[in-house]
C-alpha cells in the first residue's frame, strides 16, 4: 500500500513539473474557476492573447491595482503580508489580502479559489515555480488571460470586448483601470454599468498608474 502510495505521488508530481514547464509557452487549456463558473451557469467567454498584444494602460493598471512591486519581489511581498496578519488579528470579521501576481495567478492556473491550508500550501509552492520557471513577463501575460473580470468573463482580451468593444491594447487608462478595479470581487463589482466602487477605485488606480510610470522595472516590464 505504501509503494502504490508513493508511486502515485511521484507521478503526480512529475505530471504538474510537466504541466508547469509546458504552461511556460502554452496558455492553460482549462482552468478550475473556469470550469465552476462554466457549470453554475456563469458561461465562459476568454480570448487569450500574447503579451505584446495586451498593450501598456493594461499590464500598468493591474501592477498599480494588485501588486506595485510585481517586478521587484520573489512572489511574495512579506512587508504586505505581516501587515496583512496584523490588520485580521484585530479585525476578525474583516479580512485584508496580500497576494501578489504571482500567488494570484499561481492560484488562477493550478487550484481553486477560497481560502483553506491545503489551498494556501500549494500556492506558495507553485508561487515559488512559477517565479522560478515562467519568469515575470510570463507570469503577467498570464495572469491577464486567466483572471476572471466579470461573471464568466477571463482574460483581458474578453473583459476589453465585453465592456469597451475594443482590443485590450487599445483600451484607456480610465478603462483599464475600470477592469482593475473590479479584480478583488469581478462577480460583485460591474464594471459596465459600472458600480460606484468601480468609479472610485478606478480613479485612485489611475493616480498609482501615473505615479508608477517612469520606474524603471516597471517600465522594463512595460515595454516587452
């Protein structure tokens, strides 16, 4: 029983190792919020693109929304993270996030959403793989095709036609920032019509965009 144990866990482990080294080059076929979203009646409209598709207001809009030092860390921004404990140990009916990119997309690709140890485990293990084999660039493209941005919308490209008619390299920064915004709820916040917190945020995420722009790692990603 034991072997059979650890032959499964081996062959496990090798198909994800696999997995990860071939999503370095192909976009995920499938996704598990995907599928959820498919079967609760949400639909499924996605349109992956590649990252020189996805123009500049976008890949700005979510590092100023989600993670303002994606380029710096190793995909995990610790400062945010303890800061995040300390913020849920004295509010336990309200809690503050600190994932970056990285664990957001690590999480999008290979597991499922909600919270839990299991889940939080592996996410820093395939956050740790990610960083290690896919690299930064990488790892935007992909978190703009996968993240959800609406009910049974994924990826930029979807949202930019949904919302605006328009390809995702041609979205505004106004409008760019309006899909950002909605990334920490896409099912609770609409982006169009958009919600008053879509209008607010927006705004504010439009004023870390201009402040972002001119950094050099920033823009180094930027202009890939």
């Amino acid at each position: 029983m034991f072997r059979l144990i650890k032959k499964i866990f081996i062959y496990l482990f090798v198909f994800q190792l696999a997995y990860i080294i071939v999503c370095r080059w192909i976009d995920p076929p499938f996704t598990i919020t995907q599928i959820v979203n498919l079967v609760s009646g949400y639909g499924l409209q996605r349109d992956y693109i590649n990252y020189d598709e996805m123009g500049r207001n976008c890949k700005l809009a979510v590092m100023a929304s989600e993670d303002q030092l994606f380029p710096d860390h190793d995909g995990f921004d610790i400062k945010s993270i303890k800061k995040a404990i300390k913020y849920n140990e004295k509010h336990p009916h309200k809690t503050r996030g600190a994932s970056t990119i990285s664990q957001q997309t690590a999480k999008n690709v290979f597991l499922w959403q909600h919270g839990g140890f299991l889940r939080k485990g592996l996410e820093v293990y395939f956050t740790f793989m990610i960083e290690l084999v896919w690299g930064k660039e990488r790892i935007l493209e992909t978190y703009l095709n996968v993240a959800e941005m609406g009910k049974g919308i994924f990826g930029i490209q979807a949202a930019s036609k949904a919302y605006f008619n328009k390809d995702a390299k041609n979205l505004s920064r106004r409008e760019a920032a309006m899909i950002a915004a909605c990334l920490p709820n896409p099912k609770k916040f609409p982006v169009k019509p958009a919600c008053s917190y879509v209008n607010f945020r927006a705004s504010k995420i439009v004023n870390q965009m201009n402040n972002l722009e001119g950094d050099s790692d920033i823009e180094a990603l930027l202009k890939k």
